[in-house]
C-alpha cells in the first residue's frame, strides 16, 4: 500500500546559521552563551539604532501550493527593555532571474522582551505573499530586518535572532 501525507499546513525551520548578513547593514553574527550550564546558540545579533538585515535561499517542496506564507521569528535579548519590531519580506527567484529581484511587501512582527537570555516566540505574521511567480526548481529569498527606525520598536539592545519557522501549505502527498 502506498503511504500517503496529509495535506495541508507544514513547518519549516530556517536556524540563524542559514541566514548571511551583507557586508554593508548587516547583522553581526554571534552566539548567545547560557549562563548557568554553558549551552550555546548561533544568533544573529541586530542593533537598536540601525536597520539591519540578514538574508536565506529557501528550496520549498514541489508540493507547496504557491500561496502565501507566514514567519514567526524567534529571538532573545541579553539585556534591554521593549518591543523589536521584525521585518520579513521575499521574492521568487526562477532559472535566470537575478539575485537581487526587488522582493515583496514585507510583513512585521512585534514582539516584547520579557526576560532576558531566554527564548522569544513571537506571533505569527500576516500572510507573506513573495514577490515574483513560483516556478519548478525555483528559490525563495526572504530578507529578514529589524525595524529599529520604527517607533514601535523600543527595545534598547540587540535583538538576537536564533531562526525562524517559516509556515507553508501543501497541496500534494508528495514531491513527484
């Protein structure tokens, strides 16, 4: 008998050591060290006073449906007070296209530092529809920023991205 998966809503996560930073704006890789029994994290650090982005290529299944997607950022902060504000946006990238097709509308998540050193799951975000068409063997970029110049951000240190779940639908058992 053939095995068959359910359709429908899937997961993916995108750890902070899949994202590069430009040279030019943007986040310092680091690590984030726990204290008490010496556990540690790759992050992406992103300052309070500049925007800073990071970027990832994505090959999503075959079976994705070509719909919107949505990114929920996980984070920390060693120290500080206040909400970080999180930009994500994407675009399409098919056989030929440049890798720096403008993307999309970006969405922004805001979520408030309520410890620090320990892990933030923000919200899920509003539905991200990327830039471009979906095409087979086709890349998905998403740019990830914090929106320090934004005033509903007013957390007043780095902002440590440890990855991010990115949300997907299906509408296929499988890649064939």
């Amino acid at each position: 008998l053939a095995a068959t998966r359910a359709l429908g809503r899937r997961t993916l996560w995108v750890p902070a050591t899949a994202l590069m930073a430009p040279t030019t704006g943007g986040a310092a890789a680091g690590t984030v060290e726990s204290a008490a029994s010496g556990v540690v994290l790759p992050a992406l650090d992103f300052d309070p006073d500049a925007e800073e982005t990071a970027h990832v290529l994505l090959a999503l299944p075959k079976a994705w449906d070509g719909g919107a997607l949505a990114v929920q950022p996980l984070w920390t902060a060693g120290s500080g007070a206040g909400d970080v504000l999180w930009s994500v946006g994407g675009a399409m990238l098919g056989d030929g296209d440049g890798l720096d097709t403008p993307g999309g509308v970006a969405v922004t998540v805001s979520d408030t530092l309520t410890a620090p050193d320990a892990l933030h799951a923000a919200g899920e975000s509003a539905p991200l529809t990327p830039a471009g068409t979906p095409t087979p063997g086709g890349l998905l970029r998403l740019t990830v920023a914090r929106a320090a110049a934004d005033p509903a951000d007013t957390l007043d240190a780095d902002a440590r991205l440890l990855g991010l779940r990115l949300f997907y639908r299906v509408d296929a058992a499988s890649d064939d």
